[in-house]
C-alpha cells in the first residue's frame, strides 16, 4: 500500500503543476454536455494522470472525470483533475486534484492535493489521514453553536430540497460558509470546520475525500446516514453528525 499512496501522492503533485501552468492564466473556458466547464488544464491533468498510471499499472483500470472508464474496474484509479473548476477559472485557489486507488469498488488510497495552495491531504485504508505529512483529525467541537458549516452550492440545495435543513443548521452554527468541493471535505477531515453539505455530485468527486474523512474520524454518509459513494454527501465530525444528519431526515 505504501508504494501505491508513494505513487498517487507525487502524480497528483505532478498533475497539479500542470494545473498552475493554466491558473490565472485567463484560459478558454469550454462547456460539457452537461453544462459544466472545462478547460486545457482540466484535460491535459487527466492526461498525465492517465499515462502515469498506465505506464506504471498497466493492468489498473481508470475512472476519470473527462474521459470516462477505461481497463478493469475491480481495481482502478479515480481521476478528478481539476475538483472545482468554477473556483479555477475564477482564480480562487480552493480546486484540487483529486486522485484514488479502489480495490473492488473501495477506495484504499486518497490523495485532495490542492496546488495553488501548497495543501495536500491523503490517507490509505487502516492507515488515517495526513495534512502535508502531519497526521489529521476531525474537529471534537459537539455543539452547533461553535460549529463551522460548509456547502457546495446553494442552488443545489434549493434544486434538491435540501435547503429548509440546511438553513436549520446555519441558523444555529457560528458560521455558514461556501468553501465547497473537494476542499470542505478535507476542511472536515483537518479538523478546520465541523461538516461539510454536498448535495450534488460525481463519483470522482468522492471517492479520494470519502476515505480521508472516514480515516481522519469522520463520518461520510448521504443525507440518510448511509456510508457509501452517492451523488450526494455530508462529511461531518462523528460529535456533530446525528444533529446534522438528523435535520435532513
């Protein structure tokens, strides 16, 4: 396991240098069937990403954001090259590279390195969570009042019927705040705020943050308390986590 968290860890590093190369940088902003950006940097990250991996593990599949799934997938790497990319072409440092190895559909490593802010966040199965190699844990905060709450997107939660419970907790949190993606996850699993409120996403978004919080002593469910990868998320410390579970049921 540990040349395999070795590997993803200088990969990602590696694909987010690529990344740098475009931040700021006013890049070409394309649109996806489905609406979303993407740009130069988003496709040559997943690039490297992809011809490290193969050229490494040539019997490893791949799951990744901008080209779909290629190999077997019982034992794959998760791409996301650039998580959060409204925040990259913007210029706001909070996206990342995120990348994971599953082993029959379970993440074992997961690497949420963030570039443009020199903050890297990993963990392997059994083997807890680091912040740029110092170990990390959740928040022990058990109160709302001094809980820090972290959302994707506001319009997500209206979309999704999630709101009225997410204005319930805000209302009783010391602060709301939009540090979204990848990013408010490992906020989550670093101990910096108390949960994170995803309520739309991608399996590449997930699977590498699923195991940090999980090994940081988090909890990481959807919004029925469910462990497992959804296309929905909460991240929450395990003091936190019935009360703020609890207003979506």
């Amino acid at each position: 396991m540990n040349e395999l968290l070795t590997f993803a860890l200088n990969a990602a590093d590696e694909a987010g240098q690529i990344t740098l190369k475009y931040f700021r940088q006013d890049v070409t902003v394309e649109l996806k069937s489905d609406d979303s950006p993407v740009t130069i940097a988003d496709r040559e990250a997943e690039r490297y990403l992809r011809e490290t991996i193969a050229k490494k593990f040539p019997n490893h599949g791949i799951l990744g954001e901008e080209e779909g799934t290629t190999g077997d997938q019982s034992e794959r790497w998760v791409i996301d090259p650039i998580d959060g990319t409204k925040s990259f072409i913007c210029g706001v440092p909070l996206y990342g590279v995120l990348l994971s190895y599953e082993r029959d559909g379970e993440p074992m490593v997961g690497v949420s390195h963030f570039p443009a802010l020199g903050e890297t966040v990993w963990a392997k199965k059994g083997g807890g969570a680091s912040l740029n190699g110092k170990p990390c844990r959740v928040s022990p905060v058990g109160e709302l009042s001094r809980a820090t709450l972290c959302v994707g997107s506001h319009t997500s939660l209206e979309d999704t019927g999630k709101m009225d419970g997410f204005m319930k907790l805000a209302r009783q949190t010391r602060a709301a705040r939009t540090w979204g993606d990848a990013y408010g996850h490992c906020l989550v699993a670093t101990g910096r705020t108390e949960a994170m409120i995803d309520p739309r996403v991608s399996y590449h978004d997930l699977s590498a943050v699923s195991l940090i919080v999980k090994e940081a002593g988090g909890r990481f469910t959807n919004f029925k308390g469910e462990e497992g990868i959804y296309h929905e998320a909460i991240s929450c410390n395990a003091a936190l986590f019935n009360q703020v579970v609890g207003v979506f049921a």
